[in-house]
C-alpha cells in the first residue's frame, strides 16, 4: 500500500496552493484579524498572489478589491524602491515571512499605488501557519498590515526643518553674542590699557610737578626757620609748616603709588606682587604664609599682562582687608617653567566667607572686573567661600613671557 508523502515545513513557492481545509482556515483567520482592524490588510498565497485584501488597503492603493484579487502583490504595489531601483521579489520581506516563516516590521518604506504614485507606509508582515496533526508546521501565506504615514513623515520633515532652522538661528546668534563678547572684551582692554597710560601719566606728572615743588618748598622753609632762630614764635611756626609739607610729600606719594606703582614699571611684576603683599600684611595687621616660586627662564609677563595681574592681585588682598575681617591670610604664587609658562596664584584667608550667590551676584563688579581681566588673557578666575570659613581665590593664567637664552 502506498502512502502520501509527507509535507514540508517549510514549503518553497513553488509548492501546491493548501488543502481545501486549510484554504477554510486561512479563511476563518482573515475574517478575524479584518474585523479587529481598521488598517489596510491583505493576504498573500505561497505564490505571492492575493487572496484578500480589506477595502482600506484597497483606497490606499488605488486598485479595487476586484482588481487585486489573484495578483502578486510585490508586482502590483511593492515593485519599485524610493531611489527608482527595482526591488526584487527575493529581498521583498513580505515574501520573507512566508518564505522562512519569519515575521518583518518595516517603518520606513515605500508602496506604490495603480496610477502610479507612491507613499510612504508603515507595514508588518506575518506568516499565517497551521500545525499538522503529526506536529509538523505547514505555511500557508502572509499577512501584511499596512499604514499610510505619509502625513506623520510630512510634520516630521517639517518638525525637522524648524529644528535645523531653530539649530541654526541659535548658531548665528551664539557667533552673534561671541563676537559681540570678543569686542567687548577689546574694548575692555583698551580702555584698561589708556586708564592705566593715564594713571602713569598722572603719577608721572605728580611726581614730577607737585614732588619738586614740595621738596623746593620744604627747603625754603627750612631756609628762613634758620635766620628766626632767635624770634621763637616765628621759628615755631616754620616748624610746623616744615612737618605740613612732610605730611604733604608723604600723601603726594602714596597718591603716586596707588595710580601706578614705580615698583612695576622698574623691578617686574613678581617684586611688585611681593611688595603689594608685604603692604596689605601690614596695613591690615594679619598672620601670614606667603611661598612665591618663579620658575627658572621666566620673564616677567608683556607689560599689559603684568599690569592686568598686578591689579587682579591687588583687588583681592583689598577685598580681604576692607571685607573679610580674617586674622591670616595664605599666599602662593607659582609659576611653571618655559616654554609654556603658567602662572598661578592663590590667596586664602580665613575671614567670614560669603555665599556663592553672593560671589556669583551680577552686582559684585570687582569680582566681574577681575573676570574680565583674566579672561582677557586667556586667564580663569575662581572664588570658593563659605559663611564662616573664609574666602579662596584662585587665578590661573598663561603667559606671554620670554625665555632666557641658554
């Protein structure tokens, strides 16, 4: 007696159209998933060919249910990709899902309608597989549900466009703002740099003007005290005229010192530093730790950098004399060895601190000052602070120095 050979698992395209029975359920099974849905549906044989399609996947594609009916669907709609490239039915996932009994989910694809026009659409395949009484596996067909996101993909390209166009307005107006910042910064130095000409200038013309008038006047009176020697009265009187013109000479040279110190200009920054330091320790009666170590080869900075890091370093020690009430004060100014000198400055007290808002308030503009004279240079200006635990400043700044020959 002969038997019937057995079915395969997974049968080729080229395998018989199913049994009477299954061809009832493939039946049973499309109903179901057609009235569970109000996408575009269709069901494809073995061969590819159309054995239903729901009425919204005919509207999507233009053909009547009819018209579709018994047509391989990857020829009618699925023949062509975007670019205009054929799409061969071998790569088409469709015929992957009853080909391999794997399902597919494409998000981004293309199907084209009967009048020749295309559309965007989302679409899942699945295999439609009835299991044999000997356990075995027998695939029927596929069914694919499709979605037209033609409009979903026109407000994405559009919600794209407003984003590059939003990216590229906050890009100009970024370059805008940096720019403006960059000239406002030049200026900024310029302006420093023409205060401090004529912060010398003045200093200059003090000394010079004023200072030998006092010493000139100072030597007169001098002069005449000798012959009143004997008329008390008169003597006593250029006396103290004598110590008037001293306290005169005296303020006429702190006013001096505070528009442009000499020491600067003559003895280079880090003696400056060292004397600004020595005067603040003084003047403000404080315990102090100060280490200063300039390493070998390094000049002292272009004189509009050293008088812009002289005038940051003097706004601090002033900010913890008149502010912080401290009791000492820690002083560390370092910097590294050529060719790419940095320097490094670090003042700490231990004074009543204030709060990062405080530090940060667009209202402490000696603060913002000091930024700015840093930034200028490349430089980078830091204050941390606690209420009660005193005040660190930190300056690091690299600069424009000259080695020394070797």
């Amino acid at each position: 007696m002969c038997t019937a050979p057995a079915q395969s698992s997974v049968p080729s395209t080229a395998d018989p159209a199913p049994s009477p029975r299954g061809a009832q359920l493939w039946r049973e099974r499309l109903d179901l998933i057609v009235e569970s849905t109000g996408e575009g549906m269709f069901g494809v044989d073995m061969q590819g060919n159309c054995i239903f399609i729901n009425r919204a996947a005919a509207q999507m594609t233009g053909y009547t249910q009819d018209e579709a009916l018994h047509r391989n669907m990857h020829q009618l709609i699925h023949h062509t990709h975007k670019d205009g490239r054929h799409y061969p039915v071998e790569e088409c996932p469709i015929f992957h899902a009853f080909s391999h009994g794997l399902p597919c989910h494409i998000e981004d694809e293309v199907l084209w309608r009967k009048d020749g026009t295309s559309f965007q659409a989302e679409y899942t395949s699945h295999p439609i597989i009835e299991r044999l009484p000997d356990g075995q596996e027998l695939i029927l067909g596929a069914v694919a549900t499709i979605k037209d996101i033609t409009e979903r993909k026109q407000a994405e390209a559009m919600l794209k466009r407003a984003r590059d166009e939003l990216e590229l307005r906050v890009k100009e107006r970024t370059t805008e703002l940096s720019s403006a910042l960059a000239d406002l910064r030049q200026l900024t130095a310029y302006l420093e740099t023409v205060r401090e000409s004529e912060r010398t200038r003045i200093a200059r013309e003090i000394h010079d003007e004023l200072g030998s008038l006092l010493v000139a006047l100072k030597m007169d009176v001098n002069w005449l005290g000798k012959r009143l020697e004997d008329r008390a009265a008169l003597a006593d009187k250029c006396q103290g005229m004598g110590k008037l013109i001293d306290t005169a000479v005296d303020n006429v040279g702190r006013i001096i010192t505070d528009l442009r110190p000499s020491i600067l200009d003559h003895q280079g920054l880090w003696a400056a530093l060292s004397w600004q330091a020595q005067e603040i320790i003084k003047s403000a009666e404080l315990q102090s730790d100060i280490q200063m170590h300039i390493a070998a080869g390094v000049e002292t900075p272009e004189r509009s950098q050293a008088t812009a890091v002289f005038r940051i370093f003097q706004e601090i020690l002033s900010n913890v004399a008149r502010h912080a009430r401290a009791r000492s004060i820690h002083i560390r100014v370092l910097v590294d060895p050529p060719p790419n000198p940095v320097l490094y400055i670090e003042v700490r007290d231990d004074g009543v601190g204030a709060t990062r808002e405080e530090l940060n308030s667009p209202q402490s503009y000696g603060v913002a000052g000091m930024r700015e004279r840093a930034a200028h240079f490349g430089g980078k200006l830091s204050i941390d602070g606690l209420p009660g635990q005193g005040t660190s400043v930190k300056l690091v700044m690299p600069l424009l120095t000259e080695v020394h020959a070797l």
